[in-house]
C-alpha cells in the first residue's frame, strides 16, 4: 500500500510539475522567446567565430573575439550613422503627417462634421505613452537578448553542459544529438536568411537610389533587417519607405511601391528556391500558418521568431517521430 501511493504521489507531482511548467511557460512566452533569440544570435556568433578558425587557423578565443568586436562595430555604427538619419526624417514625416491631418480636417468641416470629431478628441499623449513604454521594453528586450547571445556563444560547453547534467546513459546520448541536430538545422537556416536579406537590402537600396527616393540605405538596412521575418517582414518593410514617398509625390510613391515588389519577387521566387533547395526547406504555408498562431501566443516577437521554431519543431518531429537523422538530409542537399 505504502509503495502503491509512493508511486501515486509521484505521478501527481509530476503531472503538477508539467502542468506548471507549462503555464509558467504560457505566463512568460515572451521571455522565453527572447531567450530563444539569444539562443539565435549565439548560434550566429558561434557559427562564424568557428569558420573563422577553421580558414583564418586562429584559436577559439581569438576568433570569438573578432567575430563579437566585428558585430559590435556593425551593430553601433548602423545605429550611430542612421539613427541621425531616421530620427531627422522622422520629423519629417511628422510634419507631414499632421499636414494631411489638417486637411483632412478641413475637409471634413466642409460637411459639417469636423465638430464631432474635435469634441470627441484627438488624444496623443495616450499613444504617446504607451510607444515611450514599448521604445523601453524593446531596449530592455534587445540588451537581453545582446547579454545571452554572447554568454553562450563564448562559452557554448558550460551551458550544455549544464542542460545535459539532467539526463544520464543513452538519454544523455540521444539528447546531444538532439542538440547537435537543432543547432546544425538552425545554422543552415540562418545561412539561407543572411543570404536573402542582403540580396534584398541591396536591390531595396539600389532602386530607392534610382528613384530619387529619401533615406535610402536606412530604408534598404531596414528592409534587409525584416527580411528576416518571412512574407510580413516584406510588407512592413515597404510602409515607412511608401509614406516618405508620399511626402515628396505619389508619382515616386508608386515607383517606390514597384522598387520592393522587384526586390521581394526576387527574393520569393528567384533567392528563396535556390537557397531553400540547398539548405532548409520550408513550406511557404507551413510559414504563415507558424506565423499566425505565434502572433497569437507571443505577439510581435512570437511573429518573428515563428520560423526559426518552425525549424527547429520540424527537427524534433523527425528524429523522434520518423527516426530519421537531420545531418544525413543536409549532406544530400549539399
């Protein structure tokens, strides 16, 4: 009786553990999806420090180290040299934007009806608030995410090391590779991106540059940066560059229009094939569909993130479930 509720009280701590993991999982998702990203990022960093001293034959600490003192030198310098950039043009488009306000204003006291929308109130400091509290979270967020990527990239062993202390025999065995797997799936994706991102920042830059469009290469970083993010990165891309436009003309906000539709169709039917083809295939519908639950879970980050947890869920089904071994897929692609 003793070691019938021994084994009872057991399987109740247990399915409480679970059920608490997970709801503490569902409470704080979007820490765990800034974990993640940090995981992301130390990948990256890993990745190129390793390529680094295999051809460059540099240690380890050598290599890391010039691969984060490169990164950090990309990183502040884009902020430093187009921060300037976007916040001048930013008044601008306020200026503009509070133009068109006003004559919609005065259009609508054409009809009689601009009373009720004055009465009702136009209040900004709301909005105003509420982006001064999301501008520091997304601060907050990002040096998080800047912290755990390079902890884990300098010093990857310690904390798998760490992860891996909780299984023991085969288990241990079948969850390095497990590991091993997930990372080399998401090193390849990350290769695919990078590789798509700056074909597309550069076509975005080029013919912005031709249109005569303003703030062209923040518009074109900005672009590459939300390639990152399949299919809704595209759109959310081209409105900022759409409204600059608009402030000058709508004649080169349609020439802007067909700018990123020639740089997103290269990318979707030209870059994307012939990266996925060699590297990670993703079906553009399993895609949206991970973009749209994560949007639902974890909002914005959950919606950029959706991908690449795409790939690693894809990894994880199958090993476990069709037993078959990611690295052997990954070698026939090569």
């Amino acid at each position: 009786m003793t070691a019938e509720m021994t084994r009872f009280s057991r399987r109740v701590f247990a399915v409480v553990l679970i059920v608490g993991l997970v709801a503490a999982g569902a409470y704080a998702i979007q820490i765990l999806l800034l974990a993640f990203a940090g995981i992301l990022l130390a990948v990256l960093l890993r990745a190129a420090g390793t390529w680094l001293h295999d051809h460059a034959r540099l240690a380890i600490p050598w290599s890391m180290a010039t691969v984060l003192i490169s990164f950090g030198a990309f990183l502040f310098g884009t902020i430093l040299i187009f921060g300037v950039q976007i916040a001048n043009q930013a008044d601008q488009l306020f200026w503009a934007v509070s133009q068109a306000y006003n004559q919609f204003h005065e259009k609508l006291a054409a009809y009689h009806i601009a009373g009720s929308i004055q009465n009702g109130g136009l209040n900004l400091e709301t909005p105003a608030t509420a982006a001064a509290s999301s501008a520091v979270w997304m601060a907050a967020a990002m040096v998080m995410v800047l912290f755990l990527g390079i902890y884990l990239s300098t010093n990857p062993a310690l904390y798998t090391d760490l992860f891996l202390s909780f299984f023991h025999g085969k288990t241990r065995t079948r969850v390095t590779e497990l590991l091993e797997s997930i990372a080399s799936a998401l090193r390849w994706w990350l290769a695919g991106q990078l590789i798509s991102m700056a074909i597309v920042g550069a076509i975005t830059v080029l013919g912005l540059l031709l249109v005569g469009a303003p703030m062209a290469i923040p518009l074109g970083v900005l672009s590459m940066l939300l390639t990152f993010v399949p299919y809704v990165g595209a759109i959310a891309s081209g409105v900022p560059a759409v409204l600059l436009a608009f402030t000058k003309s709508t004649h080169l906000a349609m020439w802007v229009i067909l700018v990123y539709l020639v740089a997103h169709v290269v990318e979707g039917y030209i870059v994307t094939p012939l990266v996925q083809h060699r590297l990670v295939y993703l079906p553009p519908a399993m895609i949206l569909t991970t973009q749209f639950v994560m949007h639902l879970f974890g909002r914005v980050i959950g919606l950029t993130f959706a991908t690449p947890l795409m790939v690693v869920g894809m990894v994880l089904i199958k090993e476990l479930y069709f037993r078959q071994d990611w690295t052997e897929t990954t070698e026939e692609a090569a």
